[in-house]
C-alpha cells in the first residue's frame, strides 16, 4: 500500500522521522498542520509533482473540514491520521488491516478497535474455559479468567436502601460475585433477610462472610452460593450444612494461617462431603509478612493444582497509603501466578474506592497476557490512568518571555459570583455532574466546557478575569470528577 502523509512545515522533521520508508510525506504551504485545507492539500499534490498514485492520504488528526471532492480529485483515499505526529509509526503498522476515518483521528480510533478486539478475546477465552467449578453462571478456577468479589462490609445492619444501592454500584464497576459482610452485631434473621433482598436485585452469585454457624446456616436457606469462610472453629457445626446444600465454602487456615491448618480443614471439609472447596492460603498485609504469604499459596497451588485459590487483595490495598491502581494490578499479577480465582476487595475505605474496576481490568489483561503469552503490556486495555505510555514531544522556551505574575487587583463580577461543586455518581463511581450555582440559575453538567459554554450563553459572567478564574475552577472540578476525587472551590487538586 503506497501512503502518502499531508503536514505543515513545523512538524515536516518529526513525520519524516516517523514515517521512516513506510510512507512518503507532502508538505503543504501552512505552518500548522491542522489549518490545511482540501485546496491547499490539492495545490501542495499537484505542485510536488508525484508521478506515482497513492491508495491513502493521511491528514492530521485534528484537522476539520470535507475533503471528499479532493479525494475525488486526487482519485485517493484521504483519511484522518493521529492527531500527533509522534504517534504516526504506530498507525501506520495499521494500515493495511484497520479502515480509517474521515472523522475520527486514526489514534483514537485505533484505540477503540484494539480495546474492543481484546475485550472480544477475552469474553471468547471465558466462553470457552473450562473451570473447576461453578457459581450458578460464574466459573472458577481452571483456565477461566479471576473473577472479582466485591464485599460489602456490615451488609446485614445496613437499611434496604443503601444495600440495594451499594449492591448496584459494585455490580456497575464489575463485580462478578457480591459478599455480604456480617459483624459480631448481627442478629439472627438480619443475615436471611439481606440474602433476599440481594438476590431479588441481581442474578449474580451472593456469599455471605462470617464464622457464626448460625449465620452461615441462615445464609444458605435463604438461597446464598458461597459461604465465607470454613475452619477448625466451625467445621464440624456448619460443615454438615454446607455439604447438604451443596453449595461452595472458602476454607481457611486457623490461627497462624499456617499451611498444614489450611490443608487439614480441606480435608475436615472433603470428609463431611463437601464438594465445592475454595482455598484461601490468606494474603497478608505489607509489613505483616506479605511475602511468606504469597509463598505459602504458590506451595499450596502446586499441591492442590485443581482448587480455586481465594486472593484477599483488599488485605493488602486497603492497608497502604498508596494509589490501589498499580497496587491492584501488581496483585492481580501475583495471584494469577500464583493460581488465584477469586480477587477480593472490600471497597471499604475511601482510598480503596474504585479496586472493583480496577481488579476487573487487570484481570483481563491477565487473561490475556495467558492467551498471548505475553507481558501485561500493547494488550489493547491497560491501567494507565496517570503516566503516559508516549510522551508528547516536549516544547523549547521561547527567547523572548514575560515572566508570569498574578494580578494584585481582584474586582466582584458585576454579573455575580457563581459557586461550583460536583455531584458524583454514586453508582458507577466515575463521572458525575459539575454545578455552577448563580442567583439567577443552576448550570449543571458533565464537562468544563458545557457548563463554561452555557453560563456565558445565559450571560452570568461579564468579565475576563472571572471567566478565566471560572474554566480554571471547572477544569478543576471535571479532573475531580474523573480521578473519583472530592472537590472544594478554590482549594489546590
């Protein structure tokens, strides 16, 4: 395929260094690429002279405008590139399978192709995986991808309300299996009653955490499919009832979560007829001996190779004062070596909000850097939130610059002063809505722009330092939006 690449004289080096042989590159008489036009990329083809037909024209990325009747002209595909030059060599390694777009920059395009294309492989591998066992419709164990439980932490006290609520979140940011926490205050009837109301909600799998036999007995007559948890405490007086139900059980170590405890209440559990098991070698907080733990379940998965292993990330997440995003991803690749099934989290502290979707993808990418054999990288998804997989070029300081100063005059807008907040959206914990409150209307909406573009069109605003001020502010209140983060005017994000 013959391509030809239309840019402006500044960026003329970086696309020839890009393109390399893959392409040619026509240089049109503009400055900035993103001003040409489909009459000056006609007058720049036809005064370079090609003698050659090209089969696609790539544009800038950023570029606006028709260019149909030029591609008519020029008899040639004409077709938006990336928007930035640096990113050309990877597009163009995409030419010949990837159709590109007369609208949509061919990054982002690319973008959403490889997403959707692993996404697709990873719901193909999962259709087709062979687990161990089953929760209803979920599959554990096997070569099925590591499903994640998200727990909702004294769910038998909490009102119906708020549990329908918070059961609604975890299942918009991905849980694929909800735990319903009980306390040492939870009376007898609480846990049956939040089981129902749970499943009336979703048909996703329900378990329910505790150690109370009771409470474990009450929680699988009200329908639950997996019990949290099983050890030398209450073997003997919740066991015969979970072998009766048939329903699944995570066994634990006893204290000291020792190996041989964990592998003797297997086989307590395998004797009273129990036939779901799930193994939770118990992953241990940073500073409370994290790595002999992570040891202890690699031992134990080569022992029992055919148990689905439980991995208590939330353990480790919710017990550092660090971003869980890297955090959570590093786990998700520990636990898919070392045989992990289940990822847990709690969700618990505000610190930890967002583990749920964050251990889903990663355990996506999991699954397939298992199916390529690959590292957890160039998969099409990543967790890349903050950092940069390609910098853009970075820009030399002018000559001649006036060093920035605050004004020291501030006046009230005559138009009246406007105050911002945010509303998050309680349910997917990402996005929400900005607010801009003025006497004389509240503007609400999703991005700085909108809401900035409508307060100035019902004329709220009047000067130029407070318009200023204000797309600071929403900036401010969008990125807080966006990174789950609180928001209060005027103070630093």
């Amino acid at each position: 395929m013959k391509i030809l690449i239309a840019t402006g004289r500044l960026a003329e080096n970086t696309v020839r260094k890009a393109a390399g042989e893959k392409a040619d590159v026509l240089v049109a008489d503009i400055d900035i690429a993103a001003f040409i036009t489909p009459k000056k990329l006609v007058k720049a083809f036809l005064d370079a002279g090609f003698s050659s037909r090209y089969d696609l024209i790539l544009l800038p990325g950023l570029v606006a405008g028709n260019f149909s009747k030029a591609s008519e002209e020029l008899d040639c595909r004409i077709r938006l590139g990336p928007k930035h030059a640096y990113d050309l060599s990877f597009v163009l390694h995409f030419a010949e399978e990837i159709e590109f777009s007369e609208k949509i920059p061919a990054c982002e395009l690319l973008a959403d192709v490889r997403k959707e294309m692993a996404l697709e492989l990873v719901r193909k591998a999962e259709e087709e995986a062979h687990p161990s066992l089953t929760l209803g419709e979920v599959k554990l164990g096997g070569n099925s991808r590591m499903k994640v439980m998200g727990e909702i932490v004294g769910a038998a006290e909490m009102n119906p309300a708020d549990l329908a609520i918070r059961i609604e979140a975890f299942i918009a940011r991905g849980a694929d299996i909800i735990d319903l926490g009980a306390t040492l205050n939870t009376l007898p009837g609480q846990i049956r009653k939040t089981v129902s109301l749970a499943k009336a909600l979703t048909c996703i799998p329900i378990s329910v955490d505790t150690l109370d036999p009771e409470l474990i007995k009450e929680g699988i007559e009200a329908g639950t499919k997996l019990i949290l948890s099983l050890n030398g405490t209450n073997m003997e007086t919740a066991g015969p009832a979970v072998a009766g139900a048939g329903v699944a059980a995570v066994v634990i170590p006893d204290e000291g979560n020792s190996l041989e405890s964990l592998i003797r209440n297997i086989e307590a559990a395998r004797r009273l007829g129990i036939e779901k098991i799930i193994a939770d070698p118990v992953l241990d907080p940073v500073g409370h001996n994290i790595t002999e733990s992570i040891v202890r379940y690699h031992e134990f998965h080569k022992m029992y190779p055919e148990l689905p292993l439980f991995f208590g990330a939330g353990n480790v997440t919710e017990l550092m004062d660090v971003d869980t995003i890297g955090v959570n991803a590093t786990l998700c690749g520990i636990g898919a070596e070392a045989g992990a099934s289940i990822l847990f989290t709690p969700e618990y502290s505000d610190k930890a909000q967002g583990s749920i979707r964050e251990l889903k993808k990663a355990s996506e990418m999991m699954q397939l850097c298992r199916i390529r054999e690959s590292s957890p990288k160039d998969l099409g998804i990543d967790l890349l939130c903050i950092k940069e997989k390609r910098r853009r070029p970075d820009s030399p300081l002018p000559e001649k610059v006036v060093t920035a100063r605050a004004s020291k005059n501030w006046r009230v807008d005559p138009a009246g002063p406007i105050r911002i907040r945010i509303v998050p959206d309680r349910i997917s914990g990402n996005g929400g809505l900005i607010v801009a409150e003025h006497e004389k209307a509240a503007v609400a909406g999703e991005s700085a722009r909108k809401v900035m573009d409508t307060l100035l069109e019902l004329e709220l605003v009047s000067r130029l330092d407070h318009a200023a001020y204000l797309g600071r502010e929403l900036e401010k209140a969008e990125l807080a939006l966006r990174f789950n983060r609180s928001y209060a005017q005027d103070d630093v994000f």
